[in-house]
C-alpha cells in the first residue's frame, strides 16, 4: 500500500526528470468560477501528462535485473506513453497493449517513444489479458499497472506534494482540490500527498457523466462499476471501477465526487485554450470544467484543479474551440 | 539606458507578479530541430505574453505620485494588456490607445482588465500620436512606452536572467537564444541579461518575412524602416524600426537576426499545440520556427528560442492546426 513515505521516495527518484508543473491562473477564470481558481497543468508534463510521474516512478523502483527484461502495459494513451517514455529513459524493452480506437496521437506518440505497441480490438470483445498474459510469460516482462499499482500511486503522488507547497506559496490553506479520475491512482495519490502536506486541502474526484464509478462508490461505500466503458470523449479517464488499492484511500480521505458532462469538459478546454493559453484533451478538463460550472458544488473561497493531460487530437480540439469561442 | 543593475531591481520589484515561466522542451521538437531545443513559453505568462513584464516593471518604477494620475499606452495589444493589468494592480487609471484592427480577443481583453480602450484607424491614417497627445496633457497621464523605454526594456530582461538561470540548470551554457523581435524590448533586454549572467548564449533576433527591419539594421550598421506597418498574422511583433535605446544593445551584443514566413510560424504554433500543449500566436511561434525550420542558420548542439506570446483568436489558430496538423 502506497503512504506518504513512498511519494517522498518517488519524488526523490522522479527529480530532475519529471517536471515540477506550475500553478497557473486567471482573473477570466475566477470570475467565471465566482472564486480562486488555481490549475495544476500536468498537461505539461513529459508526454503531455502527469502518467509518466507514475511510470517512471514505477520503472524506477524495479529491480535492476527485473527491470532489465523489460516491461509491459495495458493503455489506451497516456500510461503508454509515460510507461515508454521511463523504458526508454532506463534503456529497456517496453510493449503496450492498446486498443485500436484509441486517439491516433496517442498511439503514434506511444511508438514514436519507441514501445512496442500491440492493438486490440476494444470492440469486439478481443481479451487484452489473455494477450498481454501471452507476451509477458514468453518475455519475462514485468507489468506496470495503470493505478491499482503502489509505485504508480507514489509517482502520481508527487503531484499532490508541488499542489500542497505550490497552494501554501500563492496562500491557499483551505480547499477543494479537484482531481481528474479515471481508476483514482493520480486521486488517491495526491490525497495521500495533502493529508501529509497539506490538510486543509480536500481531494475531491471528478468524473464525466456516464462513467461516474468512483462518485458512486464513494456513495454506496463500495466499489461500483460503469454500465458502459467506452463511448466518451473523455477516454483518459474512462475505467470500469475505482481500484482496489485506490477506493480504500479515496474512501478515507476525498470529498463527495463531482460529475461533469462531455460539453462542460469541451467548454473547459475553450476556456484554457483562451485564458491559459494551456492545451488540454477532453477528460483532462474534467476538473476544471467542474471548477468552472458546478461551483454550487464547492466550498471555499479558493479552488484548485488538475489539468491532467493534453493528448487531444486536432478535430477533437477544434471542435470545442467551435462550439465555445465566439 | 537599461543596465543589469536594473533589470535585477526590476526582477526584485515584479518577484510575487510576474510568473517564472518554466523551461520546456520535447523530444519530438529535438528530432525535428536536429538538436535540443529548450522553450521559454512567455504565453504562460500573466495577460498571455510577456509584457506584463515589462509594464509591472515600468508601473512599479514610477514615483508614487506621479503613478497615481495615470498611465497611458499605446499598443495593438500585449503591451496594453500587461500596463493595462500593472495598473490595476496599483488601483490607477490606464488608457490604452489600440488600433481598430487588433485582434478582438487583444481588444476585448484589455477592456476587461479594466483599462479604457480608445481605437483609432490604422489604415485611415488617423494620428494615433495627436490622439494620445491629446489625452495625456488634458489628464497629466504617463506615457509608458511599449519599448524604447529603459524601465519597460528591464522587466522584459528579468526574462533573460530566467532564462540564463534555467539553460544552467538543463546543462547549456552554450547556444543561440531566439527571441520574437519587434522594436527589441525583449531582445534587449534578454541580451544584457544574457551578457552578465550567461556569456556564452548569444541573443538573436527572429522577425517575419517583410518586417525584418531589426535583421536589416544589424546588418547595415543603421536603423533600418519597414516598407508596410500591417499585413502580417504576426501582428504582435510588426513595428517600423528597432528603437533608439534597444538598437544600440543590439549591436552590440545580439547575432545576426533570422527572418521567418507566416506559413513557418503557423506550422510552429501547430508543432506547439501537438507537442509543448501550448497555444502560441503567430508573432510568438516566429522564434520557435527559426528554431525548426532554419536550423542550417543556428549554432550549437542546443538552441533556446521564447514563446513570447498566446494572444490568438481561435479561427487563426484553427488555420495553423488545419494547415499542418494531418
């Protein structure tokens, strides 16, 4: 299980290669929000999101030997491409399992990192385990988990330490901080980090409609699984259920979750796009659209959110700049 | 005359202002570049550009009294934006003289940053001089020039002691520093900066096809003119001349100057959306596209350019993302 010791030692391991995003704002912004509104933008982070934290904290704590057979992950993006990125960072083998309608950058990106990509057929019910269970016996490869993975906790976690001194320096004690969440590992790994750090800042998950898993669970008290598991343009945080290790410290430590709708998500790319001139893909404006549109729903006079990715391709981006620029 | 004893008072007096941009980069660009390239995104900075620099610097330098009457500007947009918010910040007046055909988003940002907009005619001739004249005498306002201005010319070199600090801190200390060019604020002052605190980067300035009146004038020894004053989508940089006060520093201590298309800084600004996560505007790509497209041109195993802007309207930027993005 992941604690505030691990994150430290991912930071430690993760300097000087993973970079420490700023805290941006807008005066636009808070006032659209009626509050502070304060993005983390780890869509600026290497491969445009904050994944390579987790994978190069994850392929750092390895092993050397182990490591040096390789590793492998299942990803429709982002993992992937911070998963390969830490291989070829340590001169290793990496092979991703990726499904075939995963956004096209994404793909290219993840090969271009020089993994080995293997695409499945998400639709028509093709098994990515027993594919990736083939390759990974025959290889000897270590599988590097999305979230529900302790050493991808930490390394998601260091984001949650620059959020707590990055808050405490712009004079933020006391907020919602608003985390994009897919299966909760960049969620619970940034409460875990503000427990220790920064205590009067609440991590709150926010989902897109439809794939409301971890709000709902966080409701029943148990893990709940999403009807459907594609059909979003928000497919950075499209996963079927919190994790396993991720909804006990979600459980533990976040705020009720917060559901933002696929338009609210589009708008909010618009809005970074003029007012933080940042790029952000469709699921990682998911906290900042609820920052934005659902401040009914927050407490505070300041709010924090993570911009959490920026892989978006080209139409997908021009279409929230056509729906919500004048 | 601007001398780094200013430009470090200026960095002390805007120090809790104006961001410390970070230094980006991606392997991708590198590829692309045929050697590192290390990017100062200013368009992460307050009011989108760089010039907030320059205007916090200018505003906070005047004497209190003087201050409390007023600032006035004249600007087609960045520079407005960056007195327009250093003077709310000290709860004064500013006035702003735009012409009529600045991008909206420029326009319509100034005015709600709270400055008053006065907009005149470019093409029709209309003396943009009598009209300011006018307004300063009748209010007692400060003009606050956009660049040939010493204390304006010290805040956009705290970009420069940055940037010095940070190419150390990547392991550079030898390369080309390409910098958007337009009367040579920033390139001034970037350049002694440079000379004090990094000697071995040497400052250069980028400038659009048929403005490249600064490339011109480093050339002939002379202040050199441009033939047209508009025309370009790199509206943020087209100036008549190199200023009486940047020139002289420039000949001093820059390289020679590049000369870029609008079609290169168009295919920048779609390299930067794919790969930074960045939204540039055309003027603010020309850097990033010498950097690219004319490295036959560069010295070095690194090149460091600015992003000096992000103040775009979306239908332009959706011209760059369509014409280069497949």
């Amino acid at each position: 299980m992941t604690n505030i010791t691990m994150i430290r030692a991912a930071a430690e391991r993760i300097k000087g290669h993973a970079r420490r995003t700023p805290l941006l704002s807008s005066p636009f912004l808070d006032e659209i929000a009626g509050r502070r509104v304060l993005v983390k933008p780890e869509c600026l982070q290497h491969t445009g999101s904050f994944k390579y934290r987790g994978g190069r904290s994850a392929v750092s704590a390895l092993d050397p030997e182990v490591r040096a057979r390789g590793v492998i992950a299942f990803s429709s993006g982002n993992h992937a491409q911070g998963v390969a990125l830490a291989a070829k960072e340590f001169g290793i083998p990496a092979v991703i399992i990726m499904p075939a309608d995963a956004p096209r950058l994404k793909i290219e990106n993840t090969r271009a990192i020089g993994a080995e990509v293997v695409l499945y057929d998400r639709a028509g019910g093709e098994s990515r385990e027993a594919l990736g269970d083939a390759i990974t016996a025959e290889r000897g490869l270590t599988l590097i988990k999305p979230y529900d993975e302790p050493q991808v906790i930490a390394g998601q976690g260091t984001t949650g330490l620059e959020i707590a001194a990055q808050a405490q320096e712009a004079g933020v004690d006391s907020a919602d901080v608003l985390v994009c969440c897919g299966g909760g590992g960049l969620t619970s790994g940034i409460a875990l980090a503000l427990e220790a750090d920064a205590p009067g800042l609440r991590p709150r998950p926010v989902e897109p409609e439809g794939f409301d898993d971890v709000t709902r669970s966080l409701i029943s008290g148990h893990i709940e699984t999403n009807n459907q598991q594609s059909g979003s343009l928000c497919d950075a945080i499209l996963t079927p259920s919190p994790g396993q290790i991720t909804f006990p410290v979600m459980q533990r430590l976040c705020g009720p979750g917060l559901v933002v709708t696929e338009d609210e998500c589009l708008h909010a790319m618009a809005l970074a796009f003029q007012r933080l001139k940042l790029v952000a893909e469709p699921g990682g404006a998911a906290a900042l659209a609820a920052a934005l549109f659902h401040g009914d729903e927050i407490e505070g006079n300041a709010v924090i959110c993570t911009i959490s990715g920026g892989n978006v391709d080209a139409d997908v981006f021009q279409m929230a700049l056509n729906r919500f620029e004048g």
